[in-house]
C-alpha cells in the first residue's frame, strides 16, 4: 500500500506578517521537494476542511467558535498572544490542517494507504484543549489520535512528538484519556517550559524525555532506544500518530539541538517499525515546526522517504 500526503493550498493564506519564522515559505520549501522524482509513487489527496463537530472532543466547542469568529474579515490580523495570529485566510488553513489530519486516519482506518503525512500549517502541538498558543490554533495530533480512538474505536493510540519544542498542547488534551500514549523528546529549557520526565500523566502513560541545549545525536537516539521506544512497545499501540516537528536541525534559528535529517529518518524508521508490528503500519505524521526551510525542506525528504520504505 502507498504512502499518502495530504495538503491543501488553503495552509498558504495563513498570513503570520513579515519575519514570523512560521510562514508560508515553509510550505513551499517542502512542496518543492515533494514534487521531484523520487517521489513519483507518493500518493496525494487535497486535505478537506474540518466540520466543528469534528474538532470535539480535542476542543471544546466554544473554544472553536471563538477561534473561527475571531479570524479578521477587514485584513487587519489579530494577534492572540505575541507568537500567535490570525490573518483572513486563518480560518481556513486551521480547519484545512485539521482536516487533513482527520483524512489521514480515516484512509489508514479503510486501508487505502499504509501511512500518511500531513503536511500543513498552522501546526498545531502547543494549542491546549481550550487555549492557542505557540503559533498553533488547533492541535491536529491530538485530534487525529482521538478521531482514532471514539470515531473508529482503536483501543490503544499513541502520539509520539518529535519536535524541538514540548507539545504542552497534546499532554494537556490526553493527561487523563483512556487508552492513549503521549511520548515527547524536547529541548528543556526552552518554550512553552513543561515537558518534565516527572509529567506522567492521569493514567501514568505521558513519557517525556528533556534533552539539555546542545545535544545532538546520541542524546536524541538514546532517549528513544533506552526509553522512549521501550515504553511505545509495551503499549503495543494499534494505531500511531506523529507530530513530526523538525526544528531539532542544526541549522533551526529557534533552539539549540543538533540534530541531522539523519536522526530524523532513523527516528521515522524507528517509529514505522513500531506500527508495523502492533499497529498494521497505521501511522499518522502531521507537520509541527521546522523554520530554516532549506534544513526542513531536507528533513522532511528523509522523513517521508523512510515513511515510503526508504
């Protein structure tokens, strides 16, 4: 079975204002490389628009409807908090980028596809159940995983964030959900500042794994080896979501790991092994961070390339 990507042109009209590190240009950086040869057989699909219902239970309804009433209609963008912001096409691009998460685990869920990803924007890990931050509105992992586990009824989903920055967002959603696993390695200190390998969670399945400013690849490869892969097997998970964040680079303007797009296809195969034995290689990856777009652009080749089978 293929590997699908899912997009939609609507995740370019979120307009963050000049110098954002979280613009456009990442989007285009990665289309750019998808569009070459090597990934000639990578299925694509236009990523739908969320219902608001759909939304639920990541978010709480009034939470959606302030979001989505709050997108300007004049062109004067509103900031919710000096990181985060709404332009006109914000609207759109937040249900677009939910949406494609939702696509993704229904086509996994049909057997159309092996696995997917997402590549979107506005990301969405820090935005907790009733709050947005960090420049996300929507958190699109976690409502993949519990599209997953009520819509469809897997019974063990797991979410396994790779990105630089703890997804506060996504804990904050699964602390007490039954039947889901939430792994994260993240640089500590750095924002949003949770994240401690002390936060397990209301049923004891949230493992974070900090990791100093400077670590590199042995750092990283280790916290999943001795901990973070160890635990996702134990779990046995039957259906695998990924916030795939690749600001861990090197050459990433935003934290202080040094990471290769090497770590990252080593962590994807990783990962893809993982849902191959207990999951039916059902495994969900949506965009998080990334914000030298050249590094991300790179990044992202080797992470679905090892999504594809290499």
């Amino acid at each position: 079975m293929p590997t699908l990507l899912y997009t939609n042109p609507h995740c370019l009209d979120h307009d963050t204002g000049p110098h954002h590190p979280e613009r456009a240009d990442r989007l285009r950086a990665i289309a750019g490389i998808l569009e070459s040869e090597e990934f000639t057989w990578l299925d694509r699909e236009t990523a739908p628009l969320a219902d608001r219902e759909d939304l639920s239970p990541a978010h709480a309804k009034g939470y959606v409807d302030g979001i989505l009433a709050a997108v300007p209609r004049d062109g004067t963008p509103h900031h919710i908090d000096s990181d985060t912001v709404l332009s006109a096409g914000s609207g759109k691009a937040a249900l677009a980028a939910a949406g494609a998460a939702i696509a993704a685990v229904d086509a996994l869920t049909e057997n159309r596809a092996r696995n997917a990803f997402c590549a979107v924007r506005p990301p969405g890990h820090h935005a907790e159940h009733a709050a947005a931050m960090g420049f996300c509105l929507f958190n699109n992992a976690a409502i993949a995983a519990l599209r997953a586990r009520h819509h469809h009824g897997f019974a063990r989903v797991a979410v396994v964030d790779f990105d630089v920055h703890h997804g506060n967002g996504t804990q904050d959603i699964l602390w007490n959900e039954p039947g889901l696993f939430y792994a994260s390695t993240h640089q500590h200190p750095a924002y949003p500042g949770t994240g401690a390998a002390g936060e397990t969670g209301g049923a004891g399945r949230i493992v974070n794994v900090p990791l100093p400013p400077g670590s590199g690849s042995d750092a990283f490869r280790r916290a999943y080896d001795e901990i973070i892969l160890p635990a996702l097997a134990g779990f046995a998970p039957d259906f695998l979501v990924v916030s795939a964040g690749f600001d861990g680079h090197a050459a990433d303007p935003l934290a202080q790991l040094r990471l290769t797009e090497e770590d990252f296809a080593w962590v994807t195969r990783a990962l893809a092994a993982q849902a191959a034995t207990s999951a039916g290689h059902r495994l969900v990856s949506v965009l998080e961070g990334g914000y030298d777009t050249d590094a991300l652009a790179r990044s992202v080749r080797r992470h679905v390339r090892a999504l594809m089978g290499d």
